[in-house]
C-alpha cells in the first residue's frame, strides 16, 4: 500500500514538474522574442518595415516624440481609403514606438470632427491645423505634414505609401539642432512679413513656415549691411524699388561665397535692378506682363492658371496631384539665350504657362504669345581643384509675388509651391531617400492588444490539453 501511495505521489510530482517546465517554457520564449524579433513586410520581398536609415534616426533621438494624427471622414464614399490611411499610419507608428529604444514615441490617432475639444486643444498648443494632417512634437518643436505628402499618386489613385520617407526626414530635421532662418529683405517695397493685407501681406506665409520649424524674420539690408550668418534662406517678395550697389553684392557674397539660398519673387514689371545680377545666374527676366487670354475658367482676368511643371523636386506634389498654381500679372523668368556657363551651373525652368496668354507691352499694345516660362532654379554646381573649392548656392526667380500673399497662398496650389520651394532650398541636398511601400501590400505590425489576441488564441489548444490531462488525471484516481 505504501508503494502504491509513494508511486502516486511522484507520478504528482512528474505531472507537476511538467506543467512548470511547459510555463517556464512560454515565458523564456515570450521573453527572449520581445528582447530579439525583426517585423517584415509579406510583399514578396520580404522588405523590414522600418530601414536602417530610420533606425539611425530612432538611435540619435535626445527627446522624446509625440505624433497626433488627425482624420476627419470627408464623405461615407470615401470610408474605404479613410481606413485605409489609418491602417498604414497606424501599423508603421506601431514600428517607431517598437522601434524606439528607450524614447518615449507616443502616437495618438484623433477623428478631428468627432474629438473637437482634444483639436482645439492642439490647435491652442501647436497654432491652427489643417483637419488631415500629421503633427511631430519634440524638445518644444513641431512638424506638420499634411497626409497627402505620405502618400504618392497616380492618376488620382494613391499607389505608394511614403509614411517612413517623410516622416524620418521630418524627426531628422526636429533633431538636427537650430530651427532654419529664413529672412524676408525690407526697405523696397517688398511684402509685408506681419501685415494680414490680401494683396500685399506675408502673414499666411509666416505660418506656414513656422509650422515648418523655421525662425522667419525681417531684415533691412541699409541697417544691417549684411546678411546675419544664420540665414539659411534669403527671400525678395514683391520688391518695387531698386536695390543698390553696395546690397547687390551683399546678396552676390551670400550667394557665391557662403553657399546661400535665395528666393526673388517679383511683383509686376518693376525695375528693381537685379536683372544684370540674375543674368550673371543664367536668368532672364522679361520686361513685359503675361496675362491670361482665357477668362473664362478663372475668377479674376489677370490670373494665369499654370498647369505645365518641369519634373523637380520642387514640382513633385503639383504632379503628383496635378494641381495648378495660381498667378496674377507675371513676368517672364526664364534661362538666359546668351548665357554658355553651363558647366558651372544647372538652371531648371519649373513653370510653363499654356498657349492662352497676352503680353501686355508698354508701348506695342497687347499681342497673343505663346507658352511662356515663368519660374526659373539656378544652381551652382559645386566643385574641388587644388586652388579652389566652390560652395553651392541656389537662386530661385518667380515672375509673380501675388502667389505668396494673403490672398492666393491659401490655395492648395500655391501653398503647396511655396512649401516645395523652402523644403527645396533649405535640405534639398540633405533628404534621405527611402523605399516605399505599395498600398496594395501589408505590413504585420502587432500592438500589445493584438499580442494578447493572439496569445490567447494560441495558448487554446494546450490549455485543452492541460485541462483534459488534469481531469483523466483525477478520474484515474477515483
């Protein structure tokens, strides 16, 4: 009898013994595969979700970072591609906060419409936010993207998510350091950085490029007598007056010797006596107004519907969506015919107007022309010797300073130019390029909610196991 109660209890033993060593089991396994997993993408090219490159950029954080994401359903039709966008959002946010280390990476995806006391809230912290948008904060700086740059298109479809792209490029500029300086030039007339005119007034634009992490401020070239050394991008918007000698070469200095960027948008055909300056770039610059000949399709007769873009950077999301720029009375900006120092530099013409034009001449009367350019990039190519390095500055001329005011740079057209033209000039030579995604593959990005579903699921069949086991167990003994 007493063998037969000492085999019972170490057949308990054994039993007990097991049912430890399958739990230490699970939790050697749940512990060992949150410390050391990889996430792919099922796409047949088994592709990580998240590069190297963005990793770096996780690795390098100082500060923790949090991302709001606002949606807003526009219509019941377009419920479909709405979960969609919050699929991807959320899946490639579930690797940055996984992927994060020991940074805090809060996300929170926000139905604006629904949520307005938590939107208004934000719109107090950050200033006024578009309904779809991505909002970056980190070390008391943020970043606003509007969802459309996530993604590109085609034919009116979206075809590629390039969440990671922009997003890793836009915490790289959060973390890089200094905001980036952009000085608007007064004292000829120029628009006004504070005024809320409609015609003449900078403010939407301070905005904007405050949104964009960028200190914006004024600067008068006869007081300063020079261009502070932290501007990073120099902006003439609208001048009517004539720039001096002595600040011609201010802006030639900044140009040529300190790699700097600047932005003459013209207003009219005012002389403001930078025409021999520009040609030196390769840039002509026309004498004459260009009108639309068309006002049918337009709300104002002066306004030119530019809807033809050379393939640049710049232009990369008015092609995408085709979308059109909207100019008043513009001069033309084009490559300079005489200009032969093309080793040197790269000039781009960006915008076409159609065929549909006037030119309004001073003394000829009006006569119907044909397509005419009117935005022109110049580029310096940089290059070492022996003797000489070259810095690489940019100028960019645009016939037209109306695109700019309070009055057109609300439209999505021209709010997206401008937006293209200061990412271009301020970290066009400095954006990482990364793979993206087509919409039409998946991503396997677990939350810990997720992770417990799916723990749950698998652990049913052993728990069966275990529980049939117990019960044959106890029968046997009775």
């Amino acid at each position: 009898m007493s063998n037969f109660r000492r085999s019972n209890r170490i057949k308990t033993l054994v039993f007990l013994l097991c049912i430890s060593l399958i739990v230490v089991f699970y939790g050697v396994v749940n512990l060992f595969s949150a410390k050391y997993f990889s996430r792919r993408v099922f796409d047949g090219k088994s592709r990580l979700t998240l590069s190297d490159e963005s990793k770096k950029i996780l690795k390098n954080l100082k500060s923790d970072v949090e991302i709001f994401v606002l949606l807003e359903r526009q219509h019941e039709h377009y419920d479909g591609t709405f979960e969609l966008i919050k699929g991807n959002i959320s899946h490639l946010m579930g690797e940055y906060v996984n992927s994060a280390g020991e940074r805090k990476f809060s996300m929170e995806i926000l139905n604006a419409a629904k949520n307005s006391k938590k939107y208004a809230d934000l719109c107090e912290r950050f200033g006024i936010l578009p309904m779809n948008c991505v909002v970056i904060a980190t070390n008391d700086r943020v970043k606003v993207l509007a969802i459309d740059e996530l993604y590109r298109m085609q034919n009116g479809e979206m075809v590629m998510f390039r969440g990671e792209q922009v997003i890793s490029v836009a915490l790289m500029e959060l973390t890089s350091g200094d905001d980036n300086a952009v000085y608007f030039l007064s004292g000829h007339g120029e628009s006004q950085l504070d005024s809320v005119s409609f015609a003449r007034g900078l403010s939407a634009v301070k905005h904007f490029s405050r949104q964009q992490n960028c200190k914006v401020r004024p600067i008068s070239l006869f007081d300063s007598k020079a261009i502070p050394f932290d501007a990073d991008l120099v902006v003439i918007a609208g001048a009517r007056g004539k720039f001096l000698g002595f600040e011609v070469e201010i802006l030639r200095d900044f140009v040529d010797n300190r790699n700097g960027k600047l932005v003459v948008a013209l207003d009219g055909n005012f002389d403001i006596g930078l025409r021999e300056f520009l040609g030196d770039y390769g840039i002509f610059v026309g004498e004459n107004l260009l009108v639309s000949a068309d006002n049918r399709a337009i709300n104002y007769a002066e306004d030119l519907m530019i809807r033809h873009f050379a393939p640049h950077r710049i232009n990369e999301k008015l092609i995408e969506f085709q979308i059109p720029v909207v100019f008043g009375a513009t001069c033309e900006v084009k490559r300079a015919p005489w200009f032969t120092d093309e080793e040197k530099f790269e000039i781009t013409e960006l915008l076409q107007t159609g065929d549909s034009v006037i030119e309004s001449g001073i003394d000829d009367g009006e006569n119907t022309s044909a397509a005419r350019v009117v935005a022109t990039l110049s580029e310096r190519k940089k290059f070492n010797t022996s003797e000489i390095t070259t810095n690489a500055g940019k100028i960019l001329v645009v016939g037209n300073a109306d695109f700019m005011a309070n009055g057109k740079v609300k439209i999505l057209g021209n709010r997206i130019f401008w937006l293209g033209i200061s990412n271009y000039m301020l970290h066009g030579s400095s954006a990482v390029d990364f793979e993206g995604i087509e919409v039409k593959n998946y991503r396997l990005a677990l939350s810990r909610k997720d992770l417990r579903k799916i723990s749950a699921r698998i652990l049913v069949l052993p728990a069966g196991f275990l529980l049939l086991t117990v019960a044959v167990a106890f029968l046997r003994r009775k």
